[in-house]
C-alpha cells in the first residue's frame, strides 16, 4: 500500500463499540497429585494433636487397650478437671511465661542492634563476625549443657530465672540476628541518608525509624524466641531447681515416674498449656510470615 492510498482510506468512526475483551481462559483445576501431597503432609503433621487428643478424653481403664482405637468407646472429662486440683500447675506456668517473656525481649533487642549493625555499617572483621555468629547454631545445644552449668554454678545463678533466660537466648540469637539482619537488608539507605540529612543521630534513626517499620521482623524473632523458651525441656530440667522449673519437665515430674505413668492427664494437661503459644501464634502469624519472608527477595 502506498502512502497515497493509506491516505484516502475512511477513518473508522469514534462511536464505533470496541471488540468485546477475549473470554478469560477457565482457571485449570489444581492436580490431584499436589492436593493428595498436602492432605498426607497435613495428616502426618497433626495426627500427634490428634491423638493427644484422643488420649486425654479415653478413661484410665482404657488407654492401653489393644488394638488401639481412633476414638474413645467412653468420652471422659475427668482428666482435664483434675487439673484444677494441681496448684503446681499453675507454679509452672507462671514460671514458663516469665523465662519466655524474658527471653523474647531480650533477644529482640540483642539480636536487633547486631543485625543493623551488621546490615547497614561497613568495618573491618564484619563478614567474619557474622560467620562466626551463623557457626555458633552448628553446636549441639546438649553438648554446651555441661559448660552453662558449671558457669552458672560458679556464679550461683543455678535455680533462678536469669539461668534459664541467658541459656535460652544463647540459642535463640543466632538465627533472630540473621533473620533481622535480611529485615533490615530491605529497607533503602536513601532513608537514612535523608534521616542524617534531617539532622536525627544514630539512635534516633534506630528508634524512630527503623524500627518501627521493623516491626514484622521483631514480632518474627520474639515469637521465635517465646517459643524456645516455652519448650526447651533439657536446659529447663536441669538449671532450674522446682520451685522455677517450667512446663515441660513440670509436667514430666508431676505425671511419670517410677510408680505413675498419668498418661491420659498429661496429655490433658499439653493441651491445655499449648493453647497460649497457638493463639499467639494465630494472632501474630501475617508477623511471623513478613518477617521470615523480608530477606528472601531483596527490592
């Protein structure tokens, strides 16, 4: 076609109606193979909930029966109200939320001015000390019991919160500071190059503006750590005597032993106490997910 030509063509009309948009393409069905993967992945993660449940709601005359049976022929309440007359529950749970609470404030702020150190200054030996930090995780906990106890006891801190709350965020610091360290490898210089420009110091650039938009990376490593702190069974059985001694070997030590084996109250009894750590969790989970997720995808 020729220019003259392309000229004397009909211009098309402005109130001619635009082709109708092409059908969305039908959504595919997801495979029943992903869907039959996480139905198994699912079923073998809460099958232990399950029959913790189930334990705790079988009759004592029942709980050894063979073969086992998926649910209970009687439902029974007693071992969950039997809880009420054990004051030394409450003692341990008590116990357990102060280690925990503790121990989540301290990491979050230990592990959060190491991570911003490491993530937004340059010095000599930083790469090295952030290595040394990662390697410090490949140590088995266990193996560093002994060493605690023998400090602790030079020091006369066994039987005491501060035992429990250094042991636990000894363990707790290494991946909270790796987990803030990428948090904090997202937010841009050019903020707080404008924040010195603005004439804010050093702290308060940490405070006022790193932090806050931290936010989801603090709730991510304080929750980590709570819950380290909520579970440890070994380093709260041996450095705390029983008067601060926490949920896990509290409850070992009140329902087995040599001449008991309670298995239907302690299984009441873990369903009771982990109802604190699952509706933190609920609550805070969108925390936990940016936090975990901040460093994978640097913008």
């Amino acid at each position: 076609m020729t220019i003259a030509e392309s000229r004397t063509l009909p211009a098309k009309d402005a109130g001619t109606p635009a082709a109708p948009p092409r059908a969305r393409r039908r959504r595919r069905p997801r495979p029943f193979g992903a869907a039959a993967t996480v139905a198994v992945i699912g079923a073998f993660a809460f099958s232990p909930v399950y029959w913790l449940l189930v334990t705790a709601l079988t009759p004592n005359d029942e709980v050894f029966a063979f073969p086992p049976r998926l649910w209970p022929r009687t439902v029974t309440f007693e071992h969950f109200t039997n809880l009420a007359d054990n004051p030394a529950l409450a003692r341990y749970l008590g116990n357990s939320l102060v280690v925990s609470l503790l121990t989540a404030l301290l990491t979050v702020i230990v592990s959060g001015y190491t991570a911003y150190s490491f993530a937004k200054f340059r010095y000599r030996g930083r790469r090295s000390l952030m290595y040394l930090v990662l390697a410090s995780q490949m140590f088995p906990q266990a193996l560093l019991l002994i060493t605690l106890y023998l400090v602790f006891s030079a020091y006369g801190l066994l039987n005491t919160y501060l035992a429990l709350v250094l042991s636990f965020t000894t363990f707790t610091l290494p991946l909270c500071v790796w987990i803030l360290k990428g948090f904090f490898d997202t937010i841009p210089d050019e903020l707080i190059e404008a924040a010195k420009m603005d004439g804010a110091g050093q702290g308060a650039i940490i405070h006022r503006i790193v932090l806050p938009v931290s936010l989801p990376g603090l709730v991510a490593t304080g929750l980590f750590a709570f819950i380290r702190g909520w579970n440890d069974f070994i380093f709260a059985l041996t450095l705390a005597g029983p008067e601060k001694q926490t949920l896990p070997p509290g409850l070992v030590n009140t329902y087995l032993g040599e001449f008991q084996a309670a298995w239907p109250d302690l299984m009441a009894a873990s369903l009771v106490v982990s109802l604190p750590v699952v509706v933190g969790f609920i609550i805070l989970q969108r925390y936990l997910v940016a936090g975990l997720t901040a460093g994978a995808v640097k913008g």
